[in-house]
C-alpha cells in the first residue's frame, strides 16, 4: 500500500512558477552532463501516421532521489471530440525504495519546462546585453518562452513577434501578452519578487512580417513552431545572435538555415537525441556538421565544464528537443509544494 | 481534465476472479496472435546490480481498446523497510482518444494474471485426461498457479508439491492450500459456480522430496521458482507429460533440463522475450534448438491456426515469460468491474 497523489491540470497551475522551473530544470541539465541522471530509451508508436501516435520518455535523477516517466498521447481528430490533441502524464518514483509517489497531468509541466529550456539557452549563450528578442511562432509555447526569457536576460527592451503562416494570430497574440504575463506568470507572494519580474516584463511588443529584417536587428531568436522548413536564413544574421529552437522534436521538423550549424557554437539537451529528431538533425544528415561538431550539452555549460560563447560575434544554437528529466524534476518540485500546501487528491495505491 | 481512477491492491482484490483473468488473458494472447496486439520494446534498468532494478513493460491491445504500461521496481533492500521487495504499477489508457483511465496497484493483478498464464499453457497443451500435477516451487505464485489449473482441468485428482530449497515451506504451504482455495479464490455470487469450481479444488496434496520419482507420475508439472538450475532432468520425465514453465523472468534463469527442448513441443508467449530471458534461452544459447524450433506463440493455438499437442506421447512445454498485454486487459476487466462495483478512488487529472 502506498500513499499517492494525484495531481491535476489545475493544481500543477497553482504549484509551479517560472523562476522556480527554470532553477529546476537548469539542475536537471547539470545532473545530466555530471552522469547523476540519465535517460532510458525513447518509445513511440504510430497508432495510424499522422493522426495518432504516444511515446513514453523517462529516466532517473539520482541526485534528486527519484526515477520515472511522461507518456505523452497526440491524437489528431480528438478536436472533434472536445479533448485536447495532446494528452500528457507524468509519474514519479522515489529511486531509493522503487516506490510511486504521485501522478500528474503532464500539460502544464510540458508547457513551463519547455519555456524554461528556451530560456536557460538564453541565459547561458546570448549576449548579457542583449536587447531585442524575437519570438518565431505565435502558438501555446510564446507565452512560456517571452515569459521566462525576460526573467533570465533583465536588458531586453523590445520583442518582436512573428508567425510565418498567420499574420492575425501574432496580432491576437501581441493584444493579450501583457496582460498574460502580469497575471499567469506572476504567482508570487514575495511583493519584491512580483516587483522585480513585473519591471522584466515591461517591454515592448511588435508584431514583423519582413523576417529578414527583423532577423539582422535580433541580438536572441526562440523559435517554438511546428514547422518543417528554415524560416530563417543565414545571411540575414547578423553576428552574435543566439539562437534557442525548441520546436523540433520529431525527424523532419526544421526551423532555421542548416547552413547556420556550419560555424556556429551549438549545444543541445541531449546529443543523440537532438541528431534523430532536433534541429540539428538536417545539418548532420546534410554532412554540415558531424556529430562530434555539437560542442556539448547545455548542462557542460551550466557545470562551468564547458565555455559557451567565447566572442560577441559568435552564433550560438541551443538545440531542445525535451528531455524526461525536464518533466520529472518540474513534476518532484510539484509534489514538493502540493504537499507543503495541501493541494491535489491524495490516494491509496 | 481527466476522470480518473485508483484501484489499490485491495480493490483489485476484490474485483479480479480467476475464472475472468483466465478468459482475459487467453484474449490477449489470441489478439496478439492475430496482430491486433503487440508490445513495445522492454526498458530494464538496474540502479545497483543484484540489489535494485525497474523495468516498464507496455504495449496495446486494438480490440480492447486500450494500450498502456506496467512499471515494476526490484528492490531487495526494501525488506528492511517494512516495503515489498517488488512493487508494480498498471497505466492503461484509452486507444481512441489517448486519454488515461486508471492507475493500478499492479502485485495482485501480475499473481491472477500468472497463475491464469500457467494454467492456460495447461489447458492447450496438456493431456484432458491429465490426473496428477505436480507444483515445482511452493512460494508466492504456487496457489494461484493451482487455483488457475485446476479451474481448467477437473480431471485432475492428486497435486504434489516439491520444494528443492526448503521442504518445511513445503508442508507449511500445504498446510493452508485448501483453506485457501476455498476462501481466495471463490469470490463468486453465483452458487452453481462456486459449488463447480469446490468441486474442482477438492483434490488430495501431497509434499514430495523424492524429484525423480514425482516426476515419472506426473501429466503436468508447473514451475514457478527464481532458480537457475534445471530441477527436473530429462531422463526422469513420462511421456505425455506437460511442462507450463513460468519461473523464468531474466537471463540465467532456468527449472527444466534445457535436453527436454529437443524432442518436445514447445510453444511461448512472446518468442523474442523466451528466448532472450525466458526458459527457452539455455535450449537456444546451447544450441540444442534454434528459435524455429520454437512451434509458435500460445494464441496460435488458442485461435486454432497451430496445433498444441498431436499425440498422447507428446512431451509440450508453454514457457510464459510474461507481457504487459496480460497486465492490461485484466487491469481494463478490473476498471471495468471497479464502475460496476463502485470500488476505488475517483480523482481528477
């Protein structure tokens, strides 16, 4: 018999917030690249291609005392049905007993540790004064990712917003972020905290249809679309841009040149993983770089074991392709403070 | 937004009946006989060699609906703790939309479930007139493997029991046999049947040392131990005997003389998993047989397309290595009946 929790959509809400997650997931990373966690091998299966398909991805944190998995569904038709394309779920164990400790709703978890990852690219590869952040693709990951970049990188001033295939979207998106950040992203009860992450958010939003020209005034470039051709080109960029792409994560999904891996400074969440379905999967199968040009994991940079960008002209590419580790350390955290705060339905298992 | 259910090792107590998980699991081996289930590769990991592993087993089963994972964790260590050694848990989600439905307590679901995987190996293969079985190993498994048999086979009259470690848990387990029988697994409203199947347990136990002799008097005989070394040799075996051999779990496992392959109809549940950690391994790692000496898996028979045993000389061998698909259709029975029933713990996801 065990003591379980389950954890809803609505609690993981009210558990997680972005300067947390992002602490969160940077440890994940770290425990990675110093062999404390590790993944096991990927699962999927196509039920029927291109309209229904799950895969389960896990993995253990020894250091974080705990083992376990997301089982993520994606469901084409089930818009016609009124449940959610994308279904997700997460369960926790304590490494030190084999024992299950809680499931969660995998939503809302996908969507924070996602912008985290965006973010810590950021943080740890874009130049410290960097002012001008555009947002590729206007969807359900924007928020997440403005959100916790601007926590990360203070100097930003302007973000651009850009949606390659529907102009209104980024409109509707431009008329609904602030007010988005101010009240999704802004649960915290430290007043200084709230201040302080109020005055990052204080930026200006613009909506750009000419990319090439918003692309050479970027000095950072999130793109988060489910796209499968470059929408950007190497000769628009203009030296010293970070890029963070986390929109590829299946093998044929592409967002920007390959022909920018070819001198740029790349790292990834996970090597093999990023080379069979990341961005960087075009530009090794093309021979632009081989496996061994990926300088390392982001986690190498994090540890100090590895530099990061080394001039203000470099380019830089973090390559996210999502990792089980993301979920399961955001997912512990979640456990942690439902249990301070007496949210979720506990169980008996 | 999920509604979800838990069904604590309790309640699947109460909802599974070992009549119902025999019909279940000769369905699932049936589906996957016939491509309309399949399982998705083994992750098996050992956090400390000998002392504490986890493996997820999944796959789905079209016809029922359903696909989903059993995740069980190995920790010897426990036992210190007052925590079972081995501790499982069931997933099972909706095929047509993704959706999950529940999460199981898996420990008495994997016993019902095996003890139905021996006894249908029994029922396929073995002689109808079979009268004496003998039960190798009297541990955990054994009462369910009995309970199981003698359900499908009432003309069976005397059960030995051998225990090659301990002759004292032996005479302890039968001891308590009958009582249990008539108590664990009759859990049944309809009289008729719960008078049919006391019939059927109303057989003599007798506790043996002598192996070989046992063996020679034997019609089927049942192995359900962690060894690894055969117990029984070939030599000592009757023509017409039937071995359901469900012990092996793991390379280096083994109960029978691996020379009882070469002459013997053999059948499996999986064929890859059998020859990898299944009793076949050391027949085919020796060379003795090859996996195409392999007759087919249990469903083909079941189904029809493959004949069992041909004559009443025929040594057959089943070796259940176990897969996730028994798991998950008699999880799926037990939501089921928990609705039913009104049984478990509804909650939110």
């Amino acid at each position: 018999m065990f003591n379980m929790l389950a954890l809803s959509h609505k609690d993981t809400e009210k558990l997680l917030d972005m300067k947390t997650v992002i602490e969160k997931v940077e440890t994940a990373y770290k425990l990675k690249a110093s062999k404390n966690a590790a993944l096991w091998p990927l699962i999927f299966h196509e039920f029927e291609p291109g309209k229904a398909d799950m895969d389960i991805k896990s993995g253990y944190l020894t250091d974080a005392n705990i083992f376990g998995l997301k089982l993520v569904s994606w469901y084409g038709e089930n818009s016609n049905k009124n449940i959610s394309q994308l279904i997700g779920t997460v369960m926790v164990f304590d490494i030190h007993t084999g024992s299950p400790k809680a499931i969660l709703s995998a939503e809302h978890i996908t969507c924070m540790r996602t912008g985290a990852a965006g973010a810590i690219g950021v943080k740890y590869l874009a130049k410290n004064d960097s002012k001008t952040l555009m947002m590729v693709g206007t969807g359900n990951q924007a928020a997440y990712q403005i959100a916790a970049t601007l926590m990360v990188m203070p100097k930003i001033e302007k973000v651009y917003l850009y949606n390659s295939v529907n102009q209104n979207d980024a409109e509707r998106f431009k008329d609904t972020i602030t007010e988005r950040l101010n009240t999704e992203f802004l649960n915290y009860t430290d007043d200084i905290i709230v201040n302080e992450i109020k005055e990052k958010f204080n930026v200006t939003f613009e909506v750009v249809t000419d990319i090439e020209k918003s692309t050479g005034e970027s000095d950072i470039i999130i793109t988060a679309t489910p796209s499968r051709k470059a929408m950007i080109k190497k000769e628009w960029v203009k030296p010293g841009t970070h890029f963070s792409c986390v929109g590829s994560d299946m093998s044929g999904k592409q967002e920007i040149d390959e022909q920018l891996f070819s001198d740029a400074r790349i790292f990834t969440d996970d090597i093999t993983q990023s080379i069979s379905v990341g961005e960087s999967e075009k530009a090794v199968k093309t021979g632009i770089i081989s496996s061994d040009d990926i300088i390392s994991e982001i986690g190498q940079v994090i540890n100090k074991t590895v530099n990061g960008r080394l001039t203000d002209n470099d380019i830089t590419i973090f390559d996210s392709t999502g990792i089980a580790l993301q979920d399961l350390i955001t997912a512990n955290y979640a456990i942690t403070r439902a249990k301070e705060m007496d949210i979720g339905t506990p169980f008996i298992l």
